[in-house]
C-alpha cells in the first residue's frame, strides 16, 4: 500500500522495476516527475524449517545472516522436555545431506551458533531417560542431564532404602544387554 495510489502489486517485480511503477502512478494524477526509492527490508522467500521439542515448529523467514539463536527465539524457544542435541540438517551440493550436530550445552553458553541457510532443518532433540527400580526411594524415571551420574540420577529418587545392598546395583542396557555390575 502507497500513500496516494493505494495497493500495488510488487509479486515479481524487483525493487527498481517496483519505484518506476510507484513513480508512473504518483505522475499520473498527483506529482509531477516522481522520485521513488524502494529498499527490501525483509526476504520472506527464504526459510528454515524448525522441528522437535521447540514451542512454535514450523517454517521461519529467513533474514540474511541468521543465527540459530534467532531461529530458536522466534520459535519461542525449547518446551521442557527438549534433549540435549541440536542437529542442523542441511542439502549437500550433490543432492544428499549433511547433519550439523550442536551442543545444546554450547549454544547456551555462545560457543556454537552458527549461521543458517534457506532449507536447513533445525531439529531438537528429546531429553533422555533412565529408569530406577528396586530399593530406592521413588522408583522411576529420571532425566539424564548434563553431568548426570549413577549416583545423581539415584539421590534424584530418592536415595537407596535401608534395605539396599549397595554391592548389588544393576545397570541394564536398553537394548537387552547383559546387566552390567
């Protein structure tokens, strides 16, 4: 919209082709020998597609040198049960792909932000868990975190009960392992 013109159509026009069309319209009726200048102030013909555990996923408009710290911000930032894992997916010149994988660690801390391009894929991952049974406090599932030991992830359930036998404790691998001492 244009003072004095109302709507112009700028779809597939380039800046200049779209001031001589505004500066043809001002001459018309109203001005005589127009001056237009027409800037793009945002491209909204590139994106990035942003999925997993962040609150708004979908399509965000690129602006030229975003970082994934924007990405994220606009999407509303990571839901509490994002993971620990940022993966990047981005097209490879011959047609495949490369995955990007950043700490979620280090993007917090501003060491990994690293710049997009239009059809990146910026995907969060799902926090992981364990689950503690037997003679502990609260049996159940915890979340692995950073830093996260046997013996964190045991006083977060409430510690062992009074009829633990410490010597005995079992970690059982998820894929159907042998239990490890």
């Amino acid at each position: 919209t244009a003072p004095l013109v109302g709507d112009v159509e700028a779809a597939g026009l380039t800046p200049r082709e779209l001031a001589a069309r505004l500066a043809e319209l001002l001459g018309r009726d109203f001005l005589v020998d127009p001056q237009v200048d027409v800037g793009v102030e945002e491209f909204v013909s590139q994106w990035v597609m942003a999925a997993g555990e962040i609150k708004i996923a979908g399509r965000i408009p690129l602006k030229g040198g975003t970082r994934l710290k924007e990405i994220l911000s606009e999407a509303g930032g990571f839901t509490d049960q994002a993971g620990e894992l940022i993966t990047i997916t981005r097209r490879a010149g011959d047609g495949g792909e490369v995955n990007f994988e950043v700490d979620r660690f280090d993007f917090e801390n501003g060491t990994a932000n690293p710049v997009l391009v239009h059809g990146d894929i910026v995907t969060i991952s799902k926090a992981k868990y364990c689950y503690l049974q037997g003679e502990v406090g609260s049996p159940g599932r915890v979340r692995i975190e950073r830093g996260t030991t046997l013996l964190r992830a045991i006083s977060q359930s409430g510690g062992l009960t009074d009829w633990a036998n410490r010597k005995q404790i079992q970690i059982l691998d998820p894929a159907g392992g042998r239990p490890r001492p």
